[in-house]
C-alpha cells in the first residue's frame, strides 16, 4: 500500500477502535438514543460539506427515498443505538470485541439472501470458529452472569446484525443505482438524523455539555470522526485498494477497542475474551479467504 494509504489505513482503525470508550463515556450522561442522535447530527455534516464539495447530489436521486430510509434504519440508527446501549452496559472492550461478529453476519446474510453467496467448507469453518468466540465473550455459561451483561451483549449482536443487513440490502438494491458514496452516506445519514427528530426524547440532552472530555469524545471523537471523517477515509480506501482488501479494516478496531480497555481504561479484560476474539478475527479471515479463492 502507499504510504497516504496505510496512514490511512491506521487512522481509520484507530478512529473506529476508540469508538466504544467515546460511546460509553457519553451514555453516563445522556440516554442512548441521544448518544445516537448527536453523533449523526455531527457526523453528517462532513459527509454534507464533503458531498457538496464534490458536487454529488442530485435532487432526481430523491426518488429512491425508500432505499434511503432502509439504510438509515440499518446502516444508522439500530446499528448505532445498539452498539451505544452495549457499551453502556458492558466493558468497552468487550463490547469492541463482540463488534468483530459484524462480517460473520453479512456472510451468512449474504449466503440465504444473495444467489452467488456459498457456504462452502472453509467459510463454514470460519461461521463456526466465529460463533465460538462470541459464546467465549458472552460468558453464557457462567451462572453468576448479569442482566445487565446479556442486555448489553444482546444490544452489540443486535447491532451488528443490523449493520450485516444493510451491507447486503445495499448490495442488492443500492449499489445497482450507482450512486456516488459521499452521496448515498448523505441521503442515509439526513433520513436518518429525520428519524432520529421523531424518535429522540430530548429531555436532559443537554447534560452531556455538563462534562467537557465527554462532550469532546462524543462531538469530535463519536461525531466528526467517528462518523463524518470516518466514511470519508473509507471511500478513499475503497478508491485505492478496491471493496475487497478496504473491508479487511474490520480486523482492526476490535484489537484497538481491547487495546484501549486494558492498557488506557484499565478495564478487568479476561484472557478468555482475548481468545473469543481471536476466533472471530480467525473466522472472519477464513470466509475472506473464500471470497478470494
């Protein structure tokens, strides 16, 4: 890779590993879909700025409005909120590391609802080992297991699967319209942030401002990069090293989510989480694997 491109590379994992911390600190202060709201609302105007820059928006594309909201629901809001509510409840890191399942989901997906997906030995294998290390993460066989933990493992898987869904919905359905990605993430960000206006109770939201560091995290960190730079770094990646090798950044932010837990956070991280997600790295690795035989 060129040198722009693994920085890049890098600062695209980073951002997106240091989301979890950003997500949890924000939810001590504010409700989860608010966590939600604010990070759409700044995270959209980039991607705005940057679309109008680029002169990609069309006002006919409006007709396919109803792929927008779709995507707003998958690829946003549920994929957002669940995600928020997981590290709200869980480890940071944990809940980082649950988010590595997210390629597991969008194979399976892929095999029942796309025709040229195949389910063949070794992707079953990768399916396996990465269902494996979800259960080691989860703990489930511990019989001292909180609610709160299975709530908040529930919310992660839940928002993992979401956003699997919507890789495959805009597979079938949204990338036939050959639509420019700074213009797409535009409309599904803006219905989005529209949903968002309906759905969000803004009782107390403001309390997030109470706490600068939270604030921060959340508008830059949740917000502006986490969000807005974030799909702008990665449609450089795709521009550069094609779909295929850019989608091998999901490796990633699970190791810096643990990273940032344990040796930043200080968070009681066990080995065995460590392992359940290096299965889930290993699995997603083997169905990659597949795709490229």
């Amino acid at each position: 890779m060129k040198n722009l491109t693994i920085i890049a590379f890098l600062a695209l994992s980073i951002i997106w590993g240091s989301n979890f911390i950003y997500m949890k600190m924000a939810a001590v202060y504010v409700e989860p879909i608010q966590v939600v709201f604010y990070r759409v609302l700044f995270g959209f105007i980039p991607v705005f700025l940057y679309a109008i820059y680029k002169k990609s928006l069309k006002l006919k594309d409006l007709k396919y409005s109803f792929h927008f909201i779709i995507m707003s629901l998958l690829a946003t809001v549920i994929y957002y909120y669940g995600f928020v509510k997981g590290s709200d409840l869980l480890l940071s890191g944990i809940a980082g590391a649950l988010s590595g399942a997210i390629p597991l989901f969008s194979f399976l997906l892929g095999a029942i609802f796309l025709k040229e997906e195949k389910i063949t030995k070794l992707a079953f294998l990768g399916v396996l080992l990465g269902f494996v290390g979800v259960l080691l993460i989860s703990d489930v066989f511990n019989e001292n297991i909180m609610a709160s933990n299975i709530e908040g493992m529930l919310s992660v898987i839940l928002g993992s699967l979401s956003v699997g869904a919507s890789f495959i919905y805009a597979k079938k359905y949204v990338i036939p319209l050959k639509l420019k990605a700074e213009a797409f993430t535009t409309y599904q960000l803006g219905f989005g942030l529209l949903l968002l206006l309906f759905i969000t109770d803004f009782n107390g939201i403001n309390n997030i401002w109470q706490d600068a560091h939270s604030a921060i995290g959340m508008v830059v960190g949740l917000g502006l990069l986490g969000t807005g730079l974030a799909y702008i770094i990665y449609y450089y990646m795709i521009e550069e090293l094609g779909a295929l090798k850019a989608s091998s950044i999901t490796y990633v932010p699970p190791v810096i989510a643990l990273i940032i837990g344990i040796f930043i956070v200080g968070e009681d991280i066990k080995l065995m989480d460590i392992v359940g997600m290096g299965l889930i790295l290993l699995g997603v690795f083997l169905i990659n694997q597949r795709k490229k035989a």
